[in-house]
C-alpha cells in the first residue's frame, strides 16, 4: 500500500512545494467555501471526512460549494453542486483548461505569484493553448460547466481541493497532482485556512505504515 497508493501524490508535492507534506489539515473541512473533489470517490472511501463536509452543507448551502471531477455518477457525485463527468484521461487537460479561464478572468494571485513562486511564464505559456472550447471538447463536457467551475476558482477564497486513488493511479498522477498544486499556486488558496491541495490516503493505515519507515518513495 505504501509503495503503490501514495507515489505520485509524494512526487508530485515534492516536485511542486519541495517536500512530501500536505499543507492542509482536516479543520480546513470547517473553513473552505469550495471543495473540489477530483479522482475521489469519498462517500464510500472516506466517509467519516465525507459526513463532515455533507453536515456543513446541510447547516448553510450558501457557505460551501462542491464540484466533482469523475466519470462516474458515484455517491460523491450525487450531492455535488458541480459534477464534472468527463473522459477518463482528460483530468490534466481539464486543470490547464481552469488555469486559462482564470488567468482569463483575472483570477491569479501576482502578488503570491511574485513573492512564493517560480516559473510562472512557462507554465502561463503551457496552458495558453488550452482554451475552453478545446478543453471542453477534449473533456466531454460543455463549456458553459467548464466555465462555471473556472469562476469558482478565480472567484472563491478558501478552495479545498482532495483527490485519491482516481489521480494516484493514473499513468500519469504525478503531472495531474502538480496540475492540481499549480492550480492552488496560481490563485493564491494555499497556506490560508480552508485552502489548499490535500491528498486522501487510499487505506486506513497508510500513514501507519509511512510512519514506521514504508514510505512511499523509499520503501
């Protein structure tokens, strides 16, 4: 489990941030306004931090806002304010595809950008060639859902996003994790409260097992 569960969410956090630690915490449940769920399906893998998010909802509708990225119609889904169904393989287009519309719309952070990041030219010049029309085409779905879940990231303060085995899998997790980072990098929602990329665990004791010396990268 060690080896294979959490690889790609350890390169990706070391390759984008420099170390393998999530900069969230289970209170940022509590305080982010968007919760976007991608590669995850956390009613049936994660139900307990599941109930939590669902409690909020419930007690204020207006205060959290969840998308879901999957291509299925799981459980996660079903209560999802946005649910993104797309082709599976397409969720690191998806993320260049957001980066544009928020750059678009003005939703970047400079000032964050300036002051705690490297390489934003060529990562600007990566995703410029990913406009809606094309990523939506690409994604199999509209452009108007792809637009909606851009403003939310160029709009929202306090954006939570999670993902599990969906992103850790793929042949290509480690690109979609720093996708996903580079997201948070670019609007500035990471290292505030309610914010930031964090990783689930696939199995209950991974991080038992990381603690007694398995870790992932250096089994």
């Amino acid at each position: 489990n060690s080896r294979l569960c959490m690889s790609s969410a350890v390169a990706g956090y070391t390759r984008s941030l420099g170390s393998d630690g999530p900069p969230c915490c289970y209170e940022d449940l509590d305080h982010c306004s968007m919760a976007f769920l991608i590669g995850t399906n956390t009613a049936e893998c994660h139900p307990v931090l599941f109930q939590r998010l669902l409690k909020r909802k419930k007690r204020d509708p207006k205060s959290l806002s969840i998308v879901v990225v999957d291509p299925r119609c799981t459980d996660t889904a079903k209560v999802a304010d946005h649910h993104l169904a797309i082709a599976p393989g397409t969720d690191l287009a998806l993320l260049h595809g957001l980066a544009r519309l928020v750059i678009e719309d003005n939703g970047f952070d400079s000032d964050f950008i300036d002051a705690a990041t490297e390489g934003f030219s060529a990562y600007a010049k990566t995703i410029n060639t990913w406009t809606a029309e094309e990523t939506a085409k690409l994604c199999g779905i509209t452009e108007q859902q792809l637009r909606e879940v851009g403003r939310l990231w160029s709009r929202k303060e306090g954006i939570l996003s999670l993902w599990s085995m969906g992103v850790n899998q793929r042949r290509e997790g480690t690109a979609v994790v720093s996708g996903l980072i580079n997201l948070h990098l670019l609007t500035g929602e990471i290292g505030k409260p309610g914010a930031g990329p964090f990783s689930l665990t696939g199995q209950p004791n991974a991080m038992g097992g990381r603690e007694a010396g398995g870790l992932a990268h250096l089994l």
